[in-house]
C-alpha cells in the first residue's frame, strides 16, 4: 500500500513540476518583443482541445457484441449504437469547454504580461517626449 501511495506522491510533484515549467514558459514567451511568441503555447492548447473534440464527435457510436444459442449453436452478433445528437452536443461542450480551460489560463498571462510591456512602451515614450 506504501508504494502506490509513494508512486501517486512521485506523480503528482511531476505533474505540479511539468505545470510550473509551462506557466514560466509562458511568461517568459510573453514578455519578449514578438508578440506571436507568447501565443504559441495557448495555440497549441486550443489545438489539443480541437483534437479531444473531434475525438468525441468520431467515437461516440458504441460497438457492442452479443451472442446467443440458436438450436445449440452459438451466433455472435454485432451491433453498433449511436448516441442521440443531444448527448453527443453536450459531450462535445463539456469536453471543448474542459479542455479550454488552460488555453484561458495561458492567455490570463499573456494579456496580463503584455498589459504590464504595453503600460512600460507608453511610459518610456511619455519620458522621451517630456525631454
């Protein structure tokens, strides 16, 4: 029980680790001059989710198998169900939804990080022109 336990702890800290390296790298990408830079993180996160959405409208018919004996014989039989398009609708808005939400967060930080290199540009320009 200790080891699985101590493999969930060793988990987490990668996973909190990887999540602190992705944020950092944003700001860092934000703050430079380009400012494409720092929107290629929250595209590539819009772009899974994109992925993860057509995965939901592609897979959402279940393929189900059943038998049963016809005089001592057993028959396989295939069926395939399609999901009604209300829950395939509401699956597709929960998952892209889902999925947005670090693309949101990544671009918190690029607006707030652009605001901060946009309020320093105004102020530098607001000094040469007092001189």
């Amino acid at each position: 029980m200790q080891t699985s336990t101590l493999a969930i702890s060793a988990n987490l800290i990668i996973l909190l680790a990887l999540f602190a390296g992705i944020v950092v790298l944003q700001i860092y990408l934000s703050k430079k001059d380009n400012k494409w830079a720092g929107l290629i993180l929250p595209f590539i996160s819009f772009g899974i989710s994109l992925l993860a959405l057509l995965g939901v409208l592609l897979f959402s018919a279940h393929t189900g198998t059943s038998g049963y004996f016809v005089d001592g014989e057993y028959v396989e039989q295939t069926t395939i169900q399609i999901a009604s398009a209300g829950s395939i609708i509401g699956s597709a808005i929960y998952i892209f939804l889902l999925y947005n939400i670090p693309t949101g967060v990544l671009l918190a930080i690029y607006a707030g990080c652009r605001g901060k290199k946009k309020r320093q540009r105004d102020l530098e320009k607001m000094s040469v022109q007092d001189l």
